[in-house]
C-alpha cells in the first residue's frame, strides 16, 4: 500500500478512478453520450473504442445495454452526464437494474455503475439542474452515492465499480474544480455505506450532502469563532445511509442542521429527519432544520438561482434557531 | 442448415412442454400469460440457439426458458409462488428467468427486454465470444421506445442481436392494425439499415431456417437482424384480466385454433416423415414431466420472509440480515 | 345542489367522474392503453373516439401528447394504468408537465391529470406492485393526489380535471371494488389540499396515505375498545400537503403513527416526519412511528406479499411502541 | 405554391434576425447554442406556417420563434436573464419560448419535443381546426424512443404534424454515421408509413416548398410527414462547452462557411432577382432591431425572488405567495 498522493480536481479525480479499475479489471466498460467530452478524453489514449462507447442519444435503452452487459459479466459504468437526464432512464434503473437480482430469486447479479451530475448553480435553468437523488432512494435495491471531496469521489467510485450491485454515483459539478491531495494507492477504497465526520463539535450537528460541504464547513467555522462547537457530518453515501454515525452526534449535541440541495419536499434532508425523530428522538433537543431548495424550479436567471442553494448565511439563521 | 432427425424432435417435445405446462396451468393455477398458439415461434427461435446463447423475455415468459431447454420442475414451482421455483417464488408467472440456459431476464416491463438483450449482446463483443443474443417480444412491444433505441444501437455497433418479435396481432385489446403507423413489423427494420424478415409464425421449422440465418450473420460479425413471426394467441391476454370487449372475432380465434394450431401441424410433419412412433414417445413422456411438474411444486414449500432481505443484495452493506416486517 | 347519492364502488366512482367531466366540458379528453379494460368501457357508448384514445404502448410519448394538447386548449386525462410504469414517462412528467410553466415565465398552463393504480398485494411480483408516491413528490410544479374511499375519488378527480395544473391521480387498487354512497352533485369537488379528519381521537394521531386507511380505522377501533382514542387522518393529498392538519392533531396528541405503503426510506412518512420534526417538536411527546413497506422488493408469493403492507397488526404494534 | 415577393424578403428578413441575433449574443453574452449556419431550414419551414400554427423546439432554440416571426425585445432580454423576458428570465437561452407566435415549447431535454408537437396535433384534431404542428428536431435526437413513439402515434390517428429534422450532422461531437444504424434520417419514416423526404436546408426556398407541401397534406387530413433538412452548424456545439476533440475537420467547417453559407446564398438568389434595395433595407432594419433588442435587455430589470413563486402554478394550493428562502 503506497502513500504517495497527487493534486486532483474532483472530475480528474473520478477520471483516474474509472482509470486505475479498467487497468486492473478488463470486464470494466465505459459508456455515455461524448464521454470525451465529460472528461474521459484522456482514457481513450489508453483503451480501445471497444470499452469507450460513444452511444447515441437514448438514455433509457444505454442504461439498460448497461445492465444486460452487467448480467453476462462486464462491469459497465454508464456515463449519464447531466442527472436531470436520469428520468429517461428510471424505468431501467428502477424497474429493471434495482429488481432484477431479487425477482431472479439471486440467481443474477447487477455489477452496474450509473454516474450523473448535479449541474446546478450553472445558469442552465429548470431542464437541466436537477438533484434527483430522491428519486432513487424510496426503490430498493440500488446504493446511492454523493461524494462531496476529490478523495471520495475517487475512492467511492472504485467501490463502486467493485460493488456486485447497481449504485448510482452523483457528481457535484460545484465540486468538479475543487482539488486536493489524493491517494494514488489502487486499492484505497472508500467504503459505501459510511458517513465521514470532517469536524468534530459538540454543541450542533451539521449534516452535509453533497456540494452543500463546504458552505456548512465555513457556517461551522464560523460558528467556532461565536464559541459555538458544530459537528460536521459528510453524509457521503445516500443508500444505505449511515444511520449510526448522524445518531451519535445527535446522541452528542441534541441539535441537527441538514444541508441538502435536493428540494425540500421529499427530500433526503427528510428522510435523515424522519430517521432521527424515530430514532434519536430522546437526545433532540430543538426542532430539526433542513436547509434544501424552496419547491421552485431553477430559475436561469444566475443571481435568482445561487439564492435557491445551500450557502453560509442559510445554514447559519437555520442554526440560530435552534441554538 | 436444417434441423437432423433428434433436432427435429427435440423441437417438438419443446413445443409440447410449452403445450402441457400452460395446459397444467389452466387446470391447477390459473395466473398469467399463456403461450399457447405461439409455440412453434417460441420453439422454433430456440432450436437456432446454442445453450451458452442469451435470451430475454417478457410477461408472457414461460415459452422462453422451455424453448431454451429448461428444467420445468423449478419452473412449475415459480408458478406456485414455491421456495423450489426458479426464482424462489419472488418473480413468479411473468419471468420465469433461468440463466443456467441462458435466459436472463424477462421482462413484465414491456419493452423492457430490448436493451437488455442489446448489452448482451455488447458483452459478448467486448469478451470476444461467439455467442449469440436473442430478444422475445410483442408486436405491442415495438410503440415502446426502447425497441427503435436498441435496434439502433445494436446496429451501430453490429452487435450479435436477434430481435425475435411474437407478432400475434394483439397488444392486449389494441390490434396491430389500430396501433401501428403500417402493420408490417419487419419493414421497421430499413430505417436502422439492418435486414428484416417476416415469416410463419406457425411453422416451426421456417422459424427455425429463418432465425439460423440470423443467428450465424450475428455470429460472424454481421450484426443484428429483425425478425417478425406472424402467430395467434389461442387465449385471453391473461387468465386474470377479465376483458369486457370483443376485440377479435370468434371465428378469427376457432379458424387459428383449427386450421393453425403449431402443435397439430408439426406433429403431422413429423408423422408425414414417418416419425409416429417416436412422437408419441415424447407425448407420454412430456405428460410425465408435467405431472412430476405439478406434484413437484404442490409438495414444495413457500419462501420465507427473510428469503425476501438474503435475495436483495450481492454486497449487503448496513443492512440487517432479516429487518423484520419494519 | 342535489343530495341524491348512489352506490359506488371507487373504481365506478372514478368512471362517473371522468364521464360528468367529460359531459360538462369538451375539452376532456381520456387517452391510455386499452382503457375499455381499465373500467372507461361505458363511456364509449357516450363519448366518440375522437375523446376517448387507446394509445399505443408508449408511455412517455402518450403523457408528453398529453402535455401537448393540455398546452393548445385540451384537458386530458392520461391513464398509466399501473403506477410502476410511469418510470418510463417521468421524463415527460418531471420534465416537462411540472416544469413548462415556471420555464416560460407563466406563459403556458398544463391542465393535465396522469391516472396511476397502485398494483400492489395482487400477486404481479416487483415489476407492477410501486406505490412511487415519492417520485413525484420531490419535484415542484406537480399536484399528488391519493383518494382513500370512493367519494373522495370521484370529487378529487373532478378537482383534479378542472385544475390548471398537472395533478397526478394514484388510484389504491386495494380499494378498487370497496363501494359507498356517493353523491351525484356535478358540482361537488373534494378540495385538492385538504387531509380529511375520519375519526376524532385525543389520545394519539394516525396519519394514514391511501389503501392504509381502513387498517388505520379498524386500528383505531381495536384501540378504542382499551380506551385509546386516536384521531385518523386521511391525508388525501400528498402533495401540496395538509401540514395544518396534520400539526393540529399532534398539537392535541403528542404522538404520530404515518401508515404509507410506500417504501420506508424516502417515503411520504418520511416527509410527514419531517415536517412534524420541524414545526410541531415541541408539542411531541414521543418519537414518530412509520409503517411503510420494508426495503425490500414486492415477492409474487402473496402470502410475504401481505405481510410488507400496512395491516392493522402492524399499526398496532408501532402504537404500542408509544403509548 | 411558391412564395410572392414579400414573402421572399420576410423569409430573408426572418433568417437574417436569427443571424445577428446569434451574433450580438456572440458579442455581449455569449452563451448557448448556436443556429448559425442553419438560417434557411429554419426559416424556410416557418415560412410556411400560419401564426397560429404551433411549433416546438429544442435546446438550439433562438431561431424557432424568430422563425416564427417574434418580436426580438423580449427574446434578446431573455438571453440576458431579464425580467423583460420572454420568460421572465427564467427560462433562458435554451427555452425562448413565445406562445403568441405558436411556439409553445422549447425542450432542452433532447427529444422532449416530440410528444409535445404530436399533443398539439392532436387538440387540433379534437378541436377541429385546420392548424398544423411543426416540430423542430436533430439529427441526434432521432435516437430518443420518442421520435418513433410519437412519429408512430401521429401516423396511426392521422395528426396534422410535420416532423423536421435539423440534420446538421452532428450532436455535440457524434456524427450521424456513428450513431445512426444507417445515416438518411428520412428513410426511417417508412416504417411507420408516412412519407420521409429529404431537402437541402440551406436552400430556403427548396425548403419552403416541401414543407409547405407536407403542411397542406397535414391541413387536409393526410396525416404527418417527416422532413430531413440537410444542414450544418457553423460554430461549436454550445458556447459554453469546451470540446477537447476534433470530431469534425477544419476544412469541413470552412467548405461549409464559404460555399454553403444560406444566408449569402440567399441573399445571392434575391439580388439575382432584382431585389437588391430591398435586400439593403432589410440589412439595415435588422441591424436597428437587434441593436436596440440588445439596449433593451441590457436595461431591464433582473427577475425577483417572488417571481419564481409566482410563476409556479396556475391554481396556487396550500402555497404562501412568497416562501422566502425555504
Ligand atoms: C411498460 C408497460 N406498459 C404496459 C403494460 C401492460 N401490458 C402488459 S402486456 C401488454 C400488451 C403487450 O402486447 P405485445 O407486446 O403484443 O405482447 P403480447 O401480450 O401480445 O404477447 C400490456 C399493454 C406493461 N406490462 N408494461
Ligand atoms: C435527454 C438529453 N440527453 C442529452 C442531452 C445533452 N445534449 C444536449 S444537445 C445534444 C446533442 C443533440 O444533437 P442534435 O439532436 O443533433 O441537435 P443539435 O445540437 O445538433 O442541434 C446533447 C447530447 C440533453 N440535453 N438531453
Ligand atoms: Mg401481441
Ligand atoms: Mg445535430
């Protein structure tokens, strides 16, 4: 196991991760509309027309060439680009790549990996900027995943890719330039399933997805300079949701904030709400808060469109409520 | 590339299981969508294939795995919602799905099989073997878009694909001739440039020449064919949507069940070529398999609860192994 | 305004409400897949077909022709038939239907109503058994309505054809063939956005989503008999939703079943949930209960089939848990 | 069936407004895409249209409703985000969509439009006008099962829609022959029945009189048509989109910009015909539109919050007019 690291945006980041997996497993396919254009330009230096498919404009049939490739031994990972496409293709992803396993009584297995961006706060209005995670975890059967660092994104997506089961992997394109420090290590894994603490406190529970981190990491300092201790969770993986790491900080605090740029209604700010008012009710001590979008459409108009997301100022008056 | 002497009964006895499991059906079970009418199409596609070729299906799924050379106890068992079935009891009528002959998925979804097939078919050029992918379906099924989609793809890509269409005329109550542009399924097939062809549906053995020229174009690199077998649903849709209408004739339904039935009319082929005796073998033995059949599946027990969280997942993660009702 | 009634099952209940539709209004219109099966069969001795369309087997096309004519001057009713087909047409629905308004500045209206049946507990396995309430619930711009008895059915659905905007019908085939009396009055709509009180209670509040309710009501019988009043509330509408209601009864209780037959995690409980967590904390004494469906996809075998639905036992139980 | 005189210099008028329209977007805002290059399918389909005849779109959707004849103010201040906007600034450059003149959507989603156009068909139908619907598409958009899907619902109840495919060769960096089984768009109209015709669209004239054509089959009930107008676009997929590959060569784009230019090819036809004061006039009142467009949106006021609330539902239910940030 290396520690060396190397400076990555989070799309370069995922760049390298499909990378390293098709390196390492040739039953792993790439497919999507222009992927070159998506930035997997660089992988066609690498590997054959015959694992990079360029596919034609029909979301809901490459998602389902996705899944039949998955039943008969590839590793496909289908490109969907923009996640406000994603409702092309639910049929496939719900009614088939979610339910084929268990109505086969596990005689088939489904090795997919969707990807889909958020193109939100891109002034490219209602048809394009969806954050649809909702729409995939009221179906069971597919794991849901949200990274909001370059190091996730690369370590979740080849979990992802390793994982025997359909996942949906959701890319924050406000995240897509942020760089860090990544492991080059091929076999560091992120593990699907688990939450990520990225500050510890005391006195508040900030639950983060997605893009939402960083605006919840600056609420949360400053907090720390008014003396008041935020504990910032990166929920990370959508489905199935780590329900222990959320309970024992509110276990700690009393107080949760949930930062969510899905829309409210429906949202997964509520689903972790309605998980801890049932079971973390004794440690609340105050009204939950979800920050997530109004039930309005986004809007072109750029300056209209930052007001409907996740930012510092929300996430502080939400907090101020309840402390 | 015609079928030997074994082949050609092997034919037969598919059909016939296809016959007597849908016949036990009726008498024991009465769920789903029957087949009968439709078994020379469904046993004459088959006998094209080899085991290791994929198929997929849809709603009316139990032709499918038979034709392909399934087991039926596991089958019959599905039927029965029984823990033996060959889904455990967790698909049921609509998809009897049976890898271990190939078939991989069919689809209640309709349209649904299309690019399931069609990745199949992508998987096997990417591996580089030379099997084969063949795709059952309605006539109704073509209004869905991903058939245009699929076809499409595979055609770009030259993929080993047969799509296999069960043209009965009907899409529940809605006939072709009320639901599509021109009624010709095949002629669909010039606007994605791969060839389509239209044959008998109720001759097992045009099925069979028909859908082996596919099968070999797919084989050696010639990419996807469109194939439309003309055939009758002998039954209702379902046996459990009662229909209010009248939407094909009786004298249409008795002239196919008289004069068109697949069964009659190959087991007289087989008899013209002096092949009695052995046909009626294989009609003793096919009503011994159903019987075991049945038996087999009354006897067996049903799934349990937690047979419902073990068939979820291949990577359970922060999952329970049995959530109990909750 | 006239008082006569007349016996209906809520399957006829619907018909009638789409014939007085239809009389009243030329510009209603029915489309679907062999609707005469799905109960319109009488209407085609009043109606031409002209009005009443059997539509090819194209879902997404057949909604989106319906979001075309709702925006030149039709009203259609659009009838998916099953509920786990409209993943195949929530691109038109998400899309377009909820999104075309806001998207042309209010320019455009969409008078449209998709008809949805909840196949479930009917031995059709995975693929026809969604309740996906939920799908649709998360996206602004789109009404949800969910009727519970055979009067509500007829005067939503009236509501929801004369409404301007696209409303989404799910019809609990579980209930299909439970009758009542049901009034005849052309005029009487069943207000979109009204949860409906159907047994007063102080002790304890039920909030039951469709096909839920008469589980709910024998529950709260049997509760009745041990001096245990709960209120039950029909929630009626999903979305927009009857918050009011629903905190006024908690305000009074201090305790909240939500029986929904949806999936558990994302589910309209879970929304429910959420909304009590944050605007009625303080008046809640215990934690929430949901009884939804497991994570678990729906098995052909009806006797596992049964038991991931609500049933008065599992009501049961979750109120022991808090009383 | 051809046009008169005045119809030849607003048809030029029309593909010169989407010209420098394109271009003043190119010069103060720059983002979108782009249908320079596509001026004479444009606006020679729209020519052919009533003002009451409905169109729909797609995400390339500034020509459509100048096509159509709009007033350019709000269009341009819709570019610019404003609440002067055609849609209030909340749609945007891929959405200019301007019910007055029978635009009633533009679908960013590719595909979105065909059902759209084909429900209008069908409320024309029910209602018994004699309007038709005219429904923009491209070439990569054929691939979506909603282009057969709804071309096939049109041909089977006879709707008054025309389907016209903006073949330029490309979506985003795929050309036709890489996603298409086989390339001519127009061919696949036969499998449904209806007739597929192909044109050059960047001859307005030639287009003009097949869509005409196709519009008075429509009007007298003869059902739709598919129309492929071979075009090319002269700038980047998007404005915004940063294309990493070369998917099509430099001397291909020039060939195109130099010899098949419409708009000086056109131009070229009327100043032939005599008509060059004319032609200079218009140059001149085009360039005093869109120069006092382009001051107008640049003055306007941005949309506010509220508006987005406002602009939600026809029969607000249960919704506080302003919800503030939450
Ligand atoms: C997506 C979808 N829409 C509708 C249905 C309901 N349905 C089941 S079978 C069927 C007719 C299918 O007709 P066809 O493809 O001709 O097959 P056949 O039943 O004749 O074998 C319909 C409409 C479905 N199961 N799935
Ligand atoms: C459903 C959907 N898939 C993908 C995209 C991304 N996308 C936008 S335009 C485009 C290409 C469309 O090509 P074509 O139909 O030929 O139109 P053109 O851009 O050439 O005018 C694609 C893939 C989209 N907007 N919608
Ligand atoms: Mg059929
Ligand atoms: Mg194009």
């Amino acid at each position: 196991m290396s520690n060396s690291t190397q400076k990555l945006t989070y799309l370069q980041a995922i760049v390298e991760a499909q990378r390293e997996e098709m390196r390492r497993d040739e039953r792993v396919i790439l497919m999507g509309e222009d992927i070159a254009v998506y930035g997997a330009q660089s992988l066609f230096d690498e590997f054959d027309e015959k694992r990079l498919r360029n596919t034609p404009i029909s979301e809901n049939s490459f998602v389902g060439v996705g899944v039949g490739a998955a039943l008969t031994g590839l590793r496909p990972i289908v490109d969907l680009t923009i996640a406000s496409f994603c409702y092309l293709a639910s049929d496939q992803i719900i009614n088939q790549a979610a339910k084929l396993r268990f109505m086969t009584g596990a005689q088939l297995k489904v090795p997919l990996v969707v990807r889909a961006s958020t193109f939100y706060n891109n002034r490219t209005a209602a048809q394009h900027a969806d954050r649809p995670y909702p729409l995939f975890m009221n179906t069971p059967g597919l794991k849901v995943l949200a990274p909001a660092t370059a190091s996730d994104a690369k370590g979740l997506l080849k979990a992802a890719i390793r994982d025997d089961d359909p996942v949906i992997f959701f890319e924050d394109i406000t995240l897509w330039s942020k760089k860090e420090e990544v492991s080059t290590d091929e076999n560091l894994l992120v593990p699907i399933g688990k939450a990520a603490i990225k500050r510890q406190g005391s006195d508040l529970t900030i639950v983060s997805i997605a893009g939402c981190l960083p605006h919840a990491l600056s609420a949360a300092e400053a907090l720390e300079r008014e003396g008041i201790r935020a504990e910032v969770i990166d929920l990370r993986t959508i489905v199935p949701m780590d329900k222990e790491t959320i309970l024992t900080s509110v276990a700690k605090t009393g107080r949760l904030v949930i930062v969510d740029n899905s829309h409210k209604v429906g949202s997964v700010a509520s689903e972790i709400a309605a998980v801890v008012c049932e079971e973390g009710f004794e440690s609340l001590r105050k009204p939950i808060q979800r920050v997530a979008a109004p039930m309005v459409h986004v809007p072109y108009n750029g300056a209209l469109e930052k007001q409907l997301f996740a930012s510092k100022d929300r996430i502080l008056s939400a907090v101020r409520a309840i402390v | 590339m015609s079928l030997d002497r074994s082949q050609t009964l092997e034919l037969f006895s598919r059909m016939l299981r296809i016959r007597k499991f849908e016949e036990a059906i009726i008498a024991y079970n009465p769920v789903g969508h029957l087949s009968i009418g439709q078994e020379a199409a469904i046993g004459g596609a088959c006998i094209a294939l080899r085991v290791d070729d994929y198929v997929t299906g849809t709603h009316r799924s139990h032709g499918h795995p038979i034709g392909k050379g399934a087991e039926i106890k596991p089958l019959m068992a599905e039927i029965f919602g029984k823990r033996t079935g060959i889904c455990k009891g967790l698909g049921g009528s609509m998809h009897l799905t049976d890898p271990s002959c190939g078939v991989i998925a069919e689809s209640a979804i309709v349209g649904g099989g299309f690019p399931i097939a069609t990745g199949a078919g992508l998987s096997i050029q990417v591996r580089g073997t030379d099997q084969v992918s063949l795709c059952f379906f309605g006539d109704g099924a073509t209004n869905q878009g991903t058939f245009s989609e699929s076809v499409n793809m595979a055609a770009v890509w030259k993929l080993p694909v047969i799509y296999f269409c069960e043209n009965n005329g009907y899409a529940v109550t809605t006939s072709v001739a009320k639901s599509h542009g021109q009624p010709e399924i095949a002629r669909r097939a010039d606007g994605f440039g791969i060839p389509g062809v239209v044959v008998d549906g109720q001759d097992a053995e045009a099925v069979y020449a028909v859908t082996m020229e596919a099968v070999e174009r797919a084989r050696s690199g010639g990419g996807p064919t469109l194939i439309e077998a003309k055939t009758y649903r002998f039954d209702e849709h379902s046996n459990r949507l009662a229909i209010p209408i009248e939407y094909r004739s009786k004298e249409e339904i008795s002239y196919y069940r008289r004069e068109r039935d697949p069964i009659i009319l190959y087991r007289e082929v087989l008899v013209s070529r002096g092949l009695s005796a052995e046909v009626e073998r294989i009609e003793a033995e096919v009503a011994a398999i159903i019987e075991e059949a049945v038996a087999f599946a009354r006897e067996s027990p049903d799934p349990e609860m937690g047979d419902l969280w073990d068939c979820m997942f291949s990577n359970p993660i922060n999952m329970q192994p049995f959530e109990g009702q909750d």
